[in-house]
C-alpha cells in the first residue's frame, strides 16, 4: 500500500481528503495555465507549479513528552493553514478549466487565383509605331508696295504698274512647298509672278488698273502624310492721276502673248493743237512726255508709262492738270508679223474709277489707226469716236 503523507496542513479541504488516504493533485505535466487545477500555473519547464511556494513548517517526529521544566511552555508550533496565492477555499468544485476560445483574426486563406504560373494567351503587339504627327501648317499671306514697308494681310491698294512684293514666312507649322495662285487680274493683263509660284516671296507686276486676287498654299507632304492650309490676299490698282488710259490687244494666232515676239501696237493722245503721230502734241512711243499746260511745269504734263512691243499689251498714258479742252484718243496697229488680225481694248479711268471701256474692236491686218474717242475737260466726258483709217490721219 503507498503512503501518502500530507505535505501542506493547509486546508480542512485536504485534511479530510488526507483521512482518506491523499490528495491526488492530478496533473502533471502541461501546456497552459488552462492544464493546472488549484489556482496553479504551468511553468516554463512544463510543470503545474505555485506561483510563488508557500512558506513550508516541518512535522517534528513524536519524540514522546518534552519537560517544561518551572518555565510555561511556550506556544506551540503555528498549525495555522496558509493559503497558497489566488487560492479557492472551496475545492469540491474544480476550477473550470475550458479553453478560451482564440478570437484573434487568423491569416486569409481563401483560395486566390494563381496569375503568375498560368501561361499568357494574349496576342504579341504587330503593329507599327505610328510616324510623329506633322504639325498642319497654318497659311498667312502678305503684301506690300514698293514705296511701303508694313506688310499688310488684308489686303492693298497701290497704282498701276508697282511691283508688289508678296510674303508666306509668317506662315507657321511643318511646310515642305510654298504655292502661289494669281486667282483672277484685270481682262488683258498679262502679269506673272516672279521668279515662280513655289518661293516664299515673289513678286508681282500690276500691269493694269483694276483687282488682283492671290491664294497662298502652304503644304506639308512627306509622301505619307499630306496637310495644306490656305490663304488669301486682293490687290487693288489704282490710278492716282486725272486721266489714266490703257490699250491692250489680243492676238488669237499669237500662241504665247507673253513671250519675246508677238504684234505691237501703239497708243497715240493727241492735244488739239497737234496732228496725229507729231510731236510735241501727240504722246505716243517716239514722243513719250509732252511739255503741256504750264511751260516748265512738269506736273501737268502726260506721259506714256508703259511700252509694249511684242505680245498684248498693255500701253498706259496718264495725263493729271488737264486743259480746259478736248483731247483724242487712238491706237496704231503698227507691226502683226505674220500673226494676222488682232483685236484691241481701251479703257480711260478718271480720278482713279473706270469711266470708258471699248473692249474687242477688230482690226484685221496691221498699218490700221483706230481712232477710239474724245475726251472733254473738266467735265470728264467721253464720246466714242470709232473710227479705222488705213495708216494716220491728216485731222482728228
């Protein structure tokens, strides 16, 4: 039979228990506090312990009656239970010693789709890089007469027979050609621009009075790509004197009236003083400037601006200061060549406006004068005279 020998007279509890035979403390090992009856802990080393030992009083062996002897015995030892920390009087009831359940938030571990192993079924990139976008050109057409120096985009009035110098460097964007278009002139001009339609500043000959309409394209083209812009500019001549008067002529067997050969004809203004082709009173191309009106004054003198030789014209005379008189107007048809018939046109602006025009008059071989009109001053009147003579004749 083992003994039990009762280690801690501590409670009545486990007195009684111990006159039973002993108390059986139960466990022995563990892994939480949760493991340990009695208000015990586990230790480090695996063990249900006390917290803290309580302080332990012998049992002395019975050695038989002790002999005060005369002194009073003194007190006896203290048989007075200490209780171990934290712990319960009542032992009948074991502690409840059911886990706490753990509510701390555990990792995620739903199932997540495997992305980095699956194999890439897309398809691989086979386009082309796009070539760099051009930037569009933006169009800005200019001009300016020859005795200006602004630049003007909306447009210019200036006088018959200028060159007007045109302008695209203010146009702005990627620009790999420049071209010029004269969209429309005055009928009988014969006016190109110079040195071509492609620079960036030509130039252009106001031959005649009148509208000149120009379209400036600007144009980006690199074979791919293609992008233009436009603009336009209108040139208006105008005379600045009394009188101005213009002849121009239209060959049809002339193939090209602008080149070095081709017919010519004359413009003749005759003071009434003077007879036809004589001078000092008839301006025509032998007698060009006429000393008229005030003697030594230049102002009021005509002159024959323009000359033409060999295509269609144009022959201007202005005449400002005029006389109180009635002066002629004619035209010779001086050399065809081989050319034949040709067809003639006369304009006379006053004060700068268009106030007489004889267009298309027929003359079918050279050597023929056509004597056109008379004109009265200051009233401006114009009669038609139209009349044709086989060479000059001898009185207006």
């Amino acid at each position: 039979m083992t003994s039990c020998r009762l280690i801690f007279p501590l409670f009545a509890s486990l007195t009684l228990l111990a006159l039973s035979g002993c108390v059986d403390l139960g466990e022995v090992t563990c892994e939480s506090d949760n493991d340990c009856r009695f208000g015990r802990v586990c230790s480090t080393a695996g063990q249900c312990t006390w917290t803290a030992p309580p302080t332990q009083t012998p049992i002395e062996e019975d050695a038989g009656p002790v002999d005060a002897g005369p002194h009073d015995a003194g007190p006896g030892p203290d048989t007075t239970p200490i209780e171990p920390p934290d712990a319960v009087s009542d032992v009948s009831t074991p502690p409840d010693t059911t886990p706490t359940p753990d509510t701390t938030p555990g990792p995620d571990t739903t199932p997540q789709p495997d992305v980095g192993n699956e194999p890439d079924t897309s398809l691989p990139d086979t386009s082309v890089p796009d070539a760099a976008t051009p930037n569009c050109p933006t169009a800005v057409a200019r001009a300016r007469g020859e005795h200006e120096s602004d630049w003007q985009i909306t447009g210019l009035a200036v006088a018959p027979l200028e060159t007007v110098s045109l302008d695209a460097t203010s146009s702005s964007g990627d620009i790999t050609r420049y071209e010029w278009t004269l969209v429309s002139r005055p009928s009988g001009s014969t006016t190109r621009l110079v040195p071509s339609n492609t620079v960036e500043q030509p130039t252009l000959f106001l031959d005649l009075a009148g509208w000149y309409e120009l379209e400036l394209r600007v144009i980006y083209d690199d074979g791919d790509v293609v992008c233009d812009a436009r603009d336009e500019i209108r040139i208006r001549a105008i005379p600045n004197e009394d009188v101005h008067i213009e002849l121009t002529w239209d060959t049809p067997a002339d193939a090209d009236q602008t080149d070095g050969s081709g017919t010519d004809f004359d413009l003749h203004y005759l003071h009434p003083n003077g007879q036809w082709n004589n001078y000092p009173w008839d301006i025509f191309w032998e007698n060009p400037r006429g000393d008229w009106g005030v003697q030594g004054d230049s102002w009021d003198d005509p002159s024959l601006d323009l000359d033409d030789t060999n295509g269609a014209g144009p022959e201007n005379i202005t005449h400002s200061g005029l006389e109180n008189l009635t002066y002629n107007i004619g035209a010779y048809y001086y050399a065809s060549g081989t050319l034949g018939a040709s067809y003639a046109t006369l304009r006379v602006y006053i004060d700068g406006l268009l106030a007489f025009e004889f267009a298309d008059k027929y003359l079918d071989h050279d050597e023929l004068f056509w004597h056109v009109a008379q004109l009265t001053w200051p009233s401006g009147q114009i009669m038609a005279v139209d009349q044709v003579y086989d060479g000059f004749p001898t009185a207006p």
